[in-house]
C-alpha cells in the first residue's frame, strides 16, 4: 500500500487517550499508535480465528478493517465462534461479526490526534469502519490485485486451500504482506508471506495429509469428497449409534426451542422498538434466516423412529433387541417404507428447504435432490436370494461387484437399504461403533456418501475401495488454540506496521529512496517470526517456538516461476480434462492462458470470448494446434489475475499400477477413470512420506516444533487425519531447516512434524 499521509502524526496522549489504548501506547510507542489508527486492513474468513481477530483487531485500535467471508452462520458455530448469537443463524458471518467487533473499537475524541501542524488529523478521528464483504474471495471481479494493494497488510482466516492460494498469489501479485495462520487440535502456526522481503510463500511448501474441516461445512455446504464421507459417518451415528446425540448431526429439541423462542423475541423487538437510525441485522427476504435457528430439521423425527424400528433404540430400558425374520415381510416393508421416508427427507426435503432458505444463492453449484424414482428403489431392494434379477439386488451382492466400482444414485439407496435389511436383522446389541474395516458400516457411509456427492454435485464420485481409504481419524478442534494463534498474528501485524513506518520515515530522510535493501528495521524476514503452538512445552518450558521466517523454495512455481513436471496419457487426456483436473484444481488457476510455442490454445479473462476456444477443449492433447502435447513437450500457463506463469515439461505414461486390495503390496493395472491417472512432480511440492516421526511427545521436549497440516483450519471442528502408524516429517524441499529465534547462534534446528494420532481412533467434543 502507498503510503498517503505525508504528514507526521501523534497519537492521543494523557487523558485524551482512551484507556484501552493505553496500554498499546505504552508499549508501542505513540507513532506507531498513530499507524495502528490508520492502518487499513482485509480480513479474510470471520470463523473461528476470523472472530478471535475481530476481537483483537478492534480492541487494538484497529478502525479501518475490510472482512470477506461467502459464509452463512450455522448452529454449530455458537459453541465456539462467540460473536454469533442463535438469532444469527442462517445470516452472513462477515456481516454479523463486523457489526460485533465495531461496537469494540475505542471511541477517539475529536482532540485526541494531531499532526505536526496542531491540525485534526481527519482520517484518524473518522468513524471506525468494518466492512463486510459476503462473498468469495476467489471472485475476480471483485476481489483482485487492484482491491489488495488498498490495504496496508492482509490477515487470513480461512479453512480451505483453494482460497489460501488464491490470497497468497494476490498478495504476492500486489506486492502486500499476508499472515498466515492455522490450527489443527492443540497444534497452531503463524508465518508472514511478503515478496519484497523474500520470505517463502504458502505454497513453497508441500501439505502433509492431514484434514481439518468445519463442521457448518460438513453439514451444510460440502465440496470436497471427504466433506460427504465425514457426514456420511456422522450419520452412521445418527442411524446406529449407541447413543444418538454422540452424532453431530443430532439436534435436541430443547435447544432448538431456546433458538426459537431467542429469535421470535429478537423478531418481535424489532417490531415494536424504534430503529432510532441503527443498521439492523441483514436477513433472508422472508426472514426464513431468523427462524432457522428454531426448526428441527426434516430428517430428525423420522430418523429417530426408524432407529426404533430397526431394534436400535428399545422401548424400554434393558428389554432386548427386536430382531426382524427372514419369513416376516409386513415387518420388512414396514421397516423399508420407513427407511425411505428417512432417505427422502435426507436427500430431498432438506435440500430442497435449504435452497428455499437461499442458502445457496452463492455457491457455484445448486444441490440437485435426488430422484424420487431412485428412491423408491429403497422398497424394492432384494437381499439374501438366489434367482434374483440383478436390478433388484443391492451392487455387492451382484455376481459382477468390484470394490472399485462407482455406484449410481440407485445403487446407493439399495446398498442403503440393505445396511438397514442387515441391522434389522442382527441380533448384536448395542451395535459396534464406526469402523472401516467393518463391511456393513464401510457399505453404508459409501453409499451415503455418494449420494451426497450427487446431491452437491462433488467430483470424482467414490468407490467403496477409495472411500475406505479416505476414511480417517476425527478428533476436535481447539478454540483455545484458535485465541492464542489469533493473538499471534496480531503481534506480526505491529511488526509489519512498525517496519513500514520506518520505511516511510527512512524514506522522507532519504529524500524519497526509501530505506536501504538490507535495513534490519525495515525488512520483516528480520524482523517477523514463523511462530508455532505447541501441544507440549520443550524442554526449555516453551509452549509457543518462534522460528526465523524461511527463505522461498527455489523450487516453487508460485513466487519463483519454476518449472514443474506432469505426467499423464497424452493420447487419452482432452484439453477440458487438463484444464479443469489439474490447471484449475491442482494448480489452482483461475483465469488460465494455455500456450503451446507461440500458438494460444485456451484462454479466459475479461474480453474474451468463451467460444474462441471452445473447439479445443475436447481435443486430445495430441491433436492439439501447434503440433499438439506429447512426450517431452513444454506448455506455458499464465494467469495474469494472479500475475503467475508456470511452464509445465509433459511426460506421456499410458500403463499405470495400483495397488491391489487385499493391501498385501502385489500391484495391478489401475482401473480408476483416465482422468484421476497423472502425476504432478519435479519443481510442485508434494508430501513425501520417507521420514518417520517419533511416536512419544519427546520430540517436542526436545525443542522441535510442531507443524500443523497446511490446510489447517481456522474454523473447524473435525480434523481428518490419514490413519497411518507412521506419520511423514514434512521438512523444507530446498533441504534447509529452521532455526529457532532464541538460538541461531548456537545453531539449533527447528523440524516440522506431523500431528501423531493412534490409528481408527475417533474422538468429538
């Protein structure tokens, strides 16, 4: 951001000082008070961190804050994100904890900031100002380079790769310094990204395998495949758990009426209050957003009397499980009608109240329910005979099932329909919890799963084999932990704030030139820190390590323009396939320009027309202009939204192996879809799974810090997490380590490992 305030500015001192900033006054110091009140700020993402920055942020002095978030406030968040009230629920986040943290900043009196001229300084006596931006920070249109370089810094709050890249390449386009932050459990991380002090950006290094998600995400607006596998769990909970409110997806009618009756009276207060000039809180057109958070949803009821038909719930305390019989067919019709009262209401009128409710006015994609017709498969469903036509039979107890078959919306509700057949049936009581190796309850959440893949649109759909490897460790996320990163971050912004204010002072006695190259006071690489959380104190007693900030990979394509490496068919792929699969998703383009030699085969971006291009897409690479793509070609991607090139070095492989399924280490020939069979390698960083990490909590006795996943979330409470024993070292792929800030001198090393969990274990709180 270009500094446009020539004059010298003094913050308020004695009793013209609110008392809250006195203390930051105090210890900053009085300019740098002045820059604080200045300062304009973007936040990105208002969930879990995003409320804890909002807090800090205003009772910083902070008075200028921009906040983007596409999100809506879910039931689920209140327990943790505590600008939200039940009366919020189904409003935007941004919007609800802007209006929260402005009524936090301190109140500046009209005397309380000169300049060097005795003159009221305007801008910082002006009204606070938190803007909410209900929106997706990868819309172009809106939010772009330009937008970025209005702020003097960028605070990220997010819970989703796709995003942070997307704020990471943006701030390294602008030229603004991002910081960066994540939590997942007890662990936490903070690192600042700025291109002009040459530290490593978000991308330069690889992501290890853990997940964390946001419940409202899982329950509400899914996008990833393993969004649809941990609520096809938690209904598994629901369905046949033990205990039916262990489930996330269980909600008590007791504080559903508390929501409502909080919301009817919210409601009737605005009627009958005078408005008095306050801005009220946004809502849906029908005020369907107020009273969300007091309605059951659809499925609740009819669930829970299916348990009781299936023999999970007894009528009374100690009496023994009803078991349905093979030759009682009133009884299997009863149970399967009732299963498809369940499903539909699931899969159907939820969604189809949801999209009333607009929900999702914003999304890319509108949820489409599923067809009546494949759910009245539901009560035609055959299991357990012989002679039977091959349609009416679930997919596994077809004589040509494959666990690496992909199940159509049809076979996914009599796969379904028989894990309840199976239930009712079992004389086990209670029944077993969740457990992938177990054949009924892997049947199950595959099928639910899938279907809410088809439901949400999500790609690629799941085979059961896939979906039992994607199927992890669950255990909660920390609000804690959230507050304290939260706080960190806050601390980085007074460094980047002090280190431009002496830029700008440098500058004026410069005469303009700015401060030198390798001035310690203004280069953040000096003078900010990569801060760690830690769930174990060192060995020094340390709960929070601070590392020095690294230097950029050489290897990274982002801020180094490095060349990767792609291996895939060159004579099977399309353009469309290349495009969409890896040039968007895995290397998450947005408005891509393809070049083979000097030839532009595709392109996207303002003025251009969609059709000029549109003949390419289905060609196979080979048959591409210029001589096509085969082995040994170059293709250059430019993306000047995000100001990024990449050349990518084409590898042709037509034979690909797999892994088989008795996990016994024997490979046969890959039989997923064409366009799931590519590599991305070379100069992209990809986790490696070499080094083993230690299983104890010694290592971070000994000073090692730990890192968190990097996709950690700010906003969640469910932490996916690859249930292997032994659990990568995820270390700098330009082979540097990080050396702890309080001994350089003596040359300890800081390592990142990965978060050690015991395996198929599953914890929620």
């Amino acid at each position: 951001m270009t500094d446009k305030d020539t004059n010298t500015t003094t913050a308020p001192e004695g009793s013209d000082c609110p008392p809250l900033l006195r203390g930051i006054q105090a210890a900053l110091g009085p300019q740098l008070l002045s820059q604080i009140l200045q300062s304009k700020i973007l936040l990105v993402g208002s969930g879990g961190i995003g409320c804890e920055l909002l807090k800090n942020l205003a009772l910083s002095g902070f008075r200028n804050v921009d906040v983007i978030d596409l999100d809506t406030i879910d039931v689920s968040n209140l327990n943790r994100q505590f600008l939200f009230r039940s009366q919020h629920v189904g409003m935007p986040k941004c919007v609800v904890a802007s209006e929260a943290a402005l009524q936090m900043v301190p109140p500046l009196s009209s005397s309380s900031q000169t300049n060097n001229n005795n003159d009221i300084d305007n801008t910082a006596t002006a009204a606070a100002k938190y803007t909410p931006h209900h929106g997706n920070v990868c819309d172009n249109s809106k939010f772009n380079v330009p937008y970025i370089q209005k702020f003097n810094l960028v605070l990220n709050a997010l819970d989703n790769i796709m995003a942070r890249r997307r704020v990471n390449r943006l701030c390294l386009a602008a030229n603004i310094p991002l910081v960066e932050a994540g939590t997942a459990g007890y662990l936490g991380q903070v690192t600042v990204i700025d291109k002009s002090s040459q530290t490593e950006c978000y991308e330069c290094q690889p992501k290890p395998t853990q997940k964390v998600y946001p419940i409202c995400t899982i329950r509400s607006t899914p996008s990833q495949p393993v969004h649809c596998i941990v609520w096809a769990k938690e209904l598994y909970k629901l369905c046949f758990g033990p205990k039916v409110e262990d489930s996330m997806l269980f909600e008590d009618e007791e504080s559903l009426r508390a929501e409502k009756a909080a919301a009817e009276e919210e409601e009737e207060g605005e009627k009958e209050g005078d408005n008095g000039g306050e801005q009220q809180p946004v809502a849906t057109e029908d005020g369907a957003a107020e009273k969300e958070g007091g309605e059951k949803s659809t499925y609740m009821d009819l669930v829970v009397a299916l348990r009781l038909l299936l023999g999970v719930d007894s009528n009374s305390e100690g009496s023994e499980k009803s078991v349905l019989e093979s030759d009682d067919e009133t009884k299997r019709n009863e149970m399967l009608s009732k299963a498809q009262e369940s499903l539909t209401a699931l899969f159907v009128t939820e969604i189809e109240k949801q999209i009333g409710m607009d929900r999702y006015k914003t999304a890319e994609k509108v949820p489409v329910p599923v067809s009546l017709d494949d759910l009245a498969k539901c009560a035609t469903t055959v299991v357990g005979k012989e002679g039977v036509e091959d349609h009416l039979l679930p997919p596994t107890e077809r004589p040509s099932y494959e666990p690496t078959q992909i199940w159509s919306p049809s076979d996914c509700i009599q796969e379904m329909a028989s894990c309840f057949l199976d239930v009712a049936t079992s004389t086990a009581q209670p029944l077993p919890e969740f457990d992938k190796d177990d054949d009924m309850a892997m049947r199950f959440v595959t099928a639910a799963s899938n279907l809410r893949s088809y439901v949400f649109q999500i790609e690629p759909i799941q085979s059961l084999y896939s979906a039992k490897g994607i199927a992890g460790n669950i255990i909660p996320a920390i609000a804690t932990t959230n507050a304290i990163v939260a706080g960190l971050q806050v601390l980085q912004c007074f460094h980047i704030l002090k280190a431009q204010l002496n830029n700008n002072n440098s500058s004026s006695s410069n005469g303009g030139d700015g401060a030198a190259a390798g001035d310690d006071e203004t280069n953040l690489k000096k003078v900010c820190r990569y801060t760690y959380c830690l769930r174990d104190k060192t060995r020094k007693g340390y709960y929070l390590q601070p590392t020095t900030l690294p230097d950029p990979n050489p290897n990274c394509f982002v801020c180094r323009n490095a060349v990767i490496s792609l291996t895939l068919n060159t004579q099977e792929w399309t353009l469309d396939m290349l495009l969409s699969r890896v040039i968007k998703k895995e290397l998450g383009f947005q408005e891509p320009t393809i070049e083979i030699g000097e030839d532009i085969v595709y392109e996207e971006g303002e003025d251009i027309d969609p059709s000029e291009y549109a003949v390419n897409l289905p060609k196979k690479l080979t048959k591409l202009p210029s001589g096509g793509v085969s082995h040994g070609s170059v293709i250059r991607i430019e993306d000047f939204s995000q100001d990024l090139q990449v050349d990518v070095n084409i590898s042709h492989k037509d034979t690909w192996m797999m892994k088989s399924d008795d996990d016994n280490g024997v490979e046969k020939v890959d039989d997923r879809e064409e366009v799931e069979k590519f590599e991305i390698g070379g100069k992209k960083p990809v986790a490696t799974e070499s080094a083993t990490a230690t299983t104890d909590s010694s290592a971070a006795k000994d000073d090692v810090a730990q890192d968190p996943a990097g996709d950690d979330d700010d906003d969640g409470e469910i932490e996916i997490i690859d249930g292997d024993d032994d659990a990568p070292v995820a270390e700098s792929t330009n082979g540097k380590k990080r050396k702890t800030a309080d001994t350089e001198e003596a040359g300890n090393e800081a390592k990142k490992t990965k978060l050690d969990t015991d395996d198929d274990v599953i914890e929620i709180e």
